[in-house]
C-alpha cells in the first residue's frame, strides 16, 4: 500500500519561501510510471493543481505558479519537495502531494497525503 | 485550461435518498473524467475514475455517467458516511489538471 506524507513548517512569513517534501513509501518514485504532484486547497475552497514532476527530474507547473514554483525529487530517499517563492498571505492552503500514473489519455490521483497546512503570516 | 463547474454548490438530501451531482467541462474532456469525495480534515479519496468506473473499495450506491462535457455523479441512497463535499477533475488535456469548485452533500 503506497503512503505519502507531507512535512515542512506550518507557518511562513510574507515573502519568504514555503518549503515541503512528501516522503512516499509502500513503493519506489525511481520505478518509474507515475507522476508525482503538489496540489492545494485554500481553506474552504476547491483544489489547485500546482505542477509534477518525473522520476527522472523532468517537470510540468501550473502556468498560474510557474514563476514561484520549484519541485524537485531525492530518489535516495523517495522524496519529492515544493519550494514556492515570495509567498503572500494568499498562499496559505493546506498542501497536498499525490500520485498519478502515467498513462496516454491521462489518469487520476489514486492516492494522496493527509495535508498540510501552511499559514503565510509574519 | 479547461474549466469544470459543478453544480449544484449545495445539496441538501435525506438518508436514503437519492443524490444526484452534475460536473460540466468547458470542452469535451472524452471520458477522462473523476469524482472525488472529500471529508473535513481529509484528504480527497478517489471516487470514479473514467467517467463511470468505480475505484477499488467503492461502494456501488455511487455511479457515475457522462462522456464529453456533461458528467454526473449519482448516490443512489444516501448514508450517513456519505455526507461530504465531492469534487470532479478533468484529466484529459493537460497539464494543468484542473477541478472543479465542489458540491458539498449535506443532511436535509
């Protein structure tokens, strides 16, 4: 049974940059066949697909966030990790990180972390 | 980006009725097409996948149906477990994935 858990600091100051990684385990991102996400929710509100990125390093972002946004993968410890810069209060969301399996027309998110909430505020 | 609106915001039905939940696509996304249901303090848990396949664990009171831009998700008799908000999402033309603003079920 894949898991994925999220971890980082729950609150970030203005401007500064929000830093999480999930650690996936029950399986290996360097198997290849998935996409690994970041997708968030601002509290009470729908969700937002930030960007994923390959095994291989290769990415895709939100074109939303594209200029703030940096994911980036540690196979050695089947990780991946969201850096988004500059944040503003408008940043604050609970983040998730999820799978997709690679797939021609594309597939769902099959299994997702608990969340965690990230509070921009000084 | 394709944008996904569903509706109703909110529903309000009795146990054991029948819910039923619309999604539309702002252009055909085929059947590549999910449902999610989403409690508080939880993360979303795959519902539908294909428009109208059941992910594994799923209980059959839910289906879904639609193909294009026209998505339905039906609960066929509402438990109490079932109370929630749902949300659909287009994977089809991508990236960006992209959802919808969610329809919370809620106790009538």
């Amino acid at each position: 049974q894949v898991q994925l858990q999220e971890s980082g600091p729950g609150l970030v100051k203005p401007s500064q940059t929000l830093s999480l990684t999930c650690t996936v385990s029950g399986g290996s991102i360097s198997s290849g066949g998935y996409y690994w996400s970041w997708i968030r929710q601002h509290p009470g509100k729908g969700l937002e697909w930030i960007g994923y990125i390959y095994y291989s390093g290769s990415t895709y972002y939100n074109p939303s966030l594209k200029s703030r946004v940096t994911i980036s993968v540690d196979t050695s410890k089947n990780q991946f990790s969201l850096k988004l810069s500059s944040v503003t209060a408008a940043d604050t969301a609970v983040y998730y990180c999820a799978r997709e399996r690679i797939a021609v027309a594309g597939t769902p998110f099959d299994y997702w972390g608990q969340g965690t909430l990230v509070t921009v505020s000084s | 980006e394709i944008v996904m609106t569903q509706s109703p915001a909110t529903l309000s039905v009795s146990p054991g009725e029948r819910a039923t939940l619309s999604c539309r696509a702002s252009q055909s996304v085929s059947s590549n097409l999910a449902w999610y249901q989403q409690k508080p303090g939880q993360a979303p848990r795959l519902l539908i996948y294909g428009a109208s396949t059941r992910a594994t664990g799923i209980p059959a009171r839910f289906s879904g149906s639609g193909s294009g831009t026209e998505f339905t998700l039906t609960i066929s008799s509402l438990q109490s477990e079932d109370f929630a908000v749902y949300y659909c999402q287009q994977y089809n033309n991508w990236p960006p994935r992209t959802f919808g603003q969610g329809t919370k079920v809620e106790i009538k």
